[in-house]
C-alpha cells in the first residue's frame, strides 16, 4: 500500500514536471515570435523614418543619434511591454481575478514583482531593443537573440548564489559551452558586420544579465502568487516605467525635450502600432510561461527550456521580415550565417546541458528497456 502511495505521488510530481518543461518550451517559441514582430514594428511608418536619420511628421528635423539609440529603445519597449500589461490584465478579467491582483499588489510577493519589473523592463527589455535595434542598422537584427539567450546560464549561476539551487558538473559544462557559443556568434558576427555588431552584442548580454537575476527572482516570486497575476503586474508596471519615467528622462538628456510630445504622439498613431499589439500579445505568454515554468520545474530548466529562443528569435525574425517580406527585406533574407546557425545549435545544447545530466537519459533509458 505505502509503495503505491510513493509511486502515486511520483507519478504527480513527474507530470507536474513535464507541465513545467511545456510551459518553459511555449515561452520559448512566444518569445521568438515576440521578437519578431517587435522588430519588425521599428521598421513601419515614422519609425523608419526616425531610424533613418531623415525629416519626420510635418517637416520635424531629424532625431539625434541618442535620442534614435536610447529614448526611441525606450519608447519601443514601453509601448510593447505597455500593451502586453493590457492583454494580461484581460486574462485576468477573463479568470475572474482582478481582485486576487489588486490584493497581490500590496503584498510582498507583489512588491517583488514590480522589483522584477523594474529589473527586466527598464534595464533588460530596453538594453535588449537597443541590441536589436543596433544589429538591425548593419542588417541582421537576429544576430544577437543568441547572446541573449544567455540569461539561462547567468540564471543558472545566480540561482546558486542567492536561492541555493544545486550547480552541478553538467551544468557547469553547459555554461561554458553556452559561452563559446556566445564567443562563437559574437565573435562571427563583428568580423562580418563590423562594430555595429559589437555594440549590439554588448546590450544583448546586459539584457541577459538583466533576465537571468528576473528569472530567479520571478521563478521564486511566482511560488506564491499566480502566475497570470504575476505577469500582469510585472507587464504594466514596466510599460509604466519605460514609458512616463526612463522614455521622458533620456528624451530630455539626448536633447529631445522640445519634440518629446510629438514623438510620443506620432508613435502613437503610427500604422506600426499594429504589429505592436502583435508583438505585445506574445510577450505576454512570453513572459508568463516563463515565470510558470521556473515555478514548476526549477529556474535552471524552466530557464533552459525558454532559452531556445536562441534558435526562435532568429527563425521567426527571418519568417516575418525575409519570407513574408512584411519588413521590405529579401525572402532570401538570413537572420544568421552558417556558423552563426551552428553556433545557435550549440547554444541550446549547452542550455539543456544545464537542464539535465546527460547521463540521467541514458539511466532513464536503460530503466524502459
């Protein structure tokens, strides 16, 4: 009787296990179609034209190089993460939770996420569109979704240093083969695309350092609450943040103050607004899957899995704005070069080596036969 218990109870545990990994492994692919779409809303309407350096609105003169780098990063990942707080306020609705989230907001658990949000939005989401947006002006924004994909080896790492969590051998491997990867695609894609390339891997990193140390927290954080309130709080404090406090700050100190309103105001009614709802509405999942996963299965593996984007960031850039020739750019566009794709390839192995032993398959497999 007991040992049907324990088999009982391992077999929940395994399925709850199993549910962990989807929802890490959907945040993923979201994550990749988040990016995409996003990408591709920086190519419409006026914000091509702020990109470009040229005349913008009603005979406006040219932004400034600070002010197109960092205040437009700013604005883009304030109107993405703003929408995404909206589509997850909607599913909390849906669920009939809306009082569960206002309670969450005044709790503990709550101030930890708008801690999170503080961390992932302003500095990570905003260092992240900066890396985009940095590769997408030498023409291959997909270079750098490699290198910030190595939040899951950063989060591997601080969920040793602050929540205790076991860093083993394979994982210790599975950093250092997602770091030469990272060398492998950095290193590619400065000789190729010159120093514009270099900057943009710089920023990726930050966004990954960003992520990996929100990872933690919001895997911990989300024990306690629900994880669609989570995000909901985590999405529009941050939308709030990038968009009434860091967008407004770094408008006036690149020297933008007199035309903030009507950058706001042409982005606000920029046909670009669209694919921002699009990329808004994935970002949501993107993020919600992720904090479910690292609650379910672990930061290392919910992290592990999530970071496949490494190899979805690219595909999904390259399907929107090559394939589907949404963006103006060929259908023969490559978002990475062969070595580039292969050194993708490895990243994701080394993050599942992070995941698991690679020797617990073997075990696992020997056990069916």
């Amino acid at each position: 009787m007991e040992q049907h218990i324990v088999a009982l109870r391992e077999e929940r545990r395994r399925k709850y296990f199993i549910r962990g990994v989807a929802f890490a492994m959907a945040s993923g692919i979201c994550y990749g179609l988040y990016t995409g779409f996003l990408t591709l809303a920086q190519t419409q309407g006026v914000w091509g034209e702020w990109f470009a350096g040229l005349e913008w609105g009603d005979g406006q003169a040219a932004l400034g190089a600070f002010v197109i780098t960092f205040a437009l990063a700013a604005l883009a990942a304030g109107i993405n993460d703003f929408i995404s707080g909206i589509w997850s306020v909607l599913v909390c609705a849906k669920n009939r939770q809306l009082g569960d989230f206002w309670k969450t907001v005044k709790s503990r658990p709550g101030l930890v996420m708008m801690l999170c949000a503080a961390i992932g939005g302003p500095f990570a989401t905003i260092a992240y569109v900066v890396a985009l947006n940095s590769a997408a002006a030498s023409g291959n924004p997909g270079v750098i979704v490699p290198i910030a994909a190595l939040n899951c080896a950063i989060g591997a790492v601080l969920g040793r240093l602050f929540f205790k969590q076991a860093l083993n051998a394979h994982k210790v491997i599975g950093i250092a083969v997602c770091l030469v990867a990272a060398g492998l695609i950095g290193g590619t894609s400065f000789a190729s695309m010159g120093p514009e390339a270099l900057m943009g891997c710089f920023f990726a990193f930050l966004a990954a350092f960003g992520w990996g140390f929100e990872g933690c927290v919001a895997g911990f954080g989300t024990i306690l609450i629900d994880y669609r309130i989570g995000i909901a709080i985590r999405q529009v404090t941050a939308g709030v943040l990038e968009l009434f406090v860091v967008f407004p700050l770094l408008m006036v100190f690149g020297g933008g103050a007199e035309v903030l309103g009507a950058v706001a105001g042409a982005a606000a009614t920029s046909p670009a607004l669209l694919f921002f709802l699009l990329s808004g509405f994935f970002a949501m999942p993107a993020f919600s899957f992720w904090y479910k996963g690292n609650s379910m299965c672990g930061t290392a593996l919910g992290m592990a899995c999530n970071g496949m984007y490494a190899f979805w960031g690219p595909f999904f850039i390259w399907i929107i704005m090559g394939v589907l020739n949404i963006g103006g750019m060929a259908a023969d566009y490559p978002p990475l070069s062969l070595v580039q794709w292969v050194g993708a390839v490895i990243m994701v192995a080394g993050i599942f080596c992070i995941a698991m032993n690679p020797l617990d398959l073997l075990h696992m497999k020997k056990r069916e036969d």
